[in-house]
C-alpha cells in the first residue's frame, strides 16, 4: 500500500514535505519537531497547500480486500 499526491507540483518544497507527513498520518507537532520549525508554520504550509490544490490517492497492490481474479463484473449487472 503507498500514498500519492497527485498535483504535487503545484506545491513548494516545504508544503510537499508537510503535505506527505500530514496525510501518512504525522500529528503537527511530529512534523514541527522533524523538520525544525514551529507547529505554527507547519499550519501555514498545511493550508496553502490545501488552497493550491492536491488529491491524495491510497494506492493498494495485489488483491487484499479478495475482489480480483476471474471475475466477470457484467455478470453482477445481470
């Protein structure tokens, strides 16, 4: 399972890195702490990032919920 942000580019360097701390799930005050400034700033970076516009998509590798293989989907439809 991994995280993307998709619109990435429309951020700073300094958001991006907020940005991929904060949706894995990092408190303000672990990311304050990590990247040595203050929980304040990390707010700041949070919300122009919001208004800059991102989408976070979960991406999830092989089948673990168990919906893949042979399945014919237009067959449910029926």
């Amino acid at each position: 399972m991994r995280l993307e942000i998709r619109g990435v580019e429309k951020l700073s360097w300094r958001e991006r890195q907020v940005v991929a701390l904060k949706e894995s799930g990092h408190s303000t005050e672990a990311i304050a702490q990590r990247l040595g400034i203050s929980e304040g700033t990390i707010a700041t970076l949070y919300n122009r990032a919001r208004k800059k516009g991102y989408e976070v998509v979960l991406i999830i590798d092989g089948d673990p919920l168990g919906i893949g293989g042979d399945v014919d989907l237009d067959q449910d439809l029926e």
